[in-house]
C-alpha cells in the first residue's frame, strides 16, 4: 500500500475519514499505511475507486494514477503509440483540452475540403 498515505495526504483527509468513506476502521488505515496489513481484494477496490486510481497505483506497481479504460483494438504507428501514452499520463483536464484542441483541428480541416 506505498501511495495509500500519500493519496490520503492530498485530499487531506484524516485515516477516521476515509475509513468511513469505505466501510472500515482508522486502526485498519493505518496498518495498510504502515505495511503491517495488507487489505483484501474488496477493499483494494473500494480504495481505488474512492481514489479514482488503478489498484497496481494504489499498491505500487505503476506510476500511472488512471484507471485502465476500455479501448477498441487499433494498429498504432510508434507516432501515435506515443501521442497516446502522453495522453494516459495527463489529467483528465488536460486531456479534455487536448480533446477540444482536436476538435478545432478537425473541424477547420473540415472546412478546408468543403
């Protein structure tokens, strides 16, 4: 649980806190932060999504915050494979602008065939 404190930490709320968000104890938050216990599956998940993070941030095993989305299979150049591997570590409000930019893009190409 190495990001467990630092998630807490900065939406700045207290271990009694959270643990009543999600259905546990102050005393279980801590031992999660400390590495004295390691919380089941269903906690796991209760935490990332009170997070809005993956579980293998949560516990480590990735520096990517997001949550894995479902995508449809394409072939990507190493271009593309690129612009979108810098997309997934954006904020979900840069990637919004990034979308709307797109879109503007778009369209004033549009407007160049017409």
């Amino acid at each position: 649980m190495m990001n467990l404190k630092t998630l807490r930490n900065e939406k700045d709320i207290s271990q009694q806190k959270l643990a009543s968000a999600i259905g546990s104890t102050q005393q279980s938050i801590h031992r999660y932060e400390s590495g004295d216990y390691e919380p089941d599956i269903q906690t796991l998940s209760m935490l990332a999504d009170f997070f809005d993070i993956s579980i293998d941030f949560l516990v480590g095993r990735t520096d990517i915050r997001n949550k894995a989305e479902p995508v449809e299979q394409y072939d990507l150049n190493y271009e593309e494979s690129s612009i979108v591997d810098e997309v997934r570590g954006l904020t979900p409000e840069y990637r919004s602008c990034i979308a709307a930019m797109i879109k503007v893009f778009k369209d004033a190409s549009d407007i160049g065939k017409s």
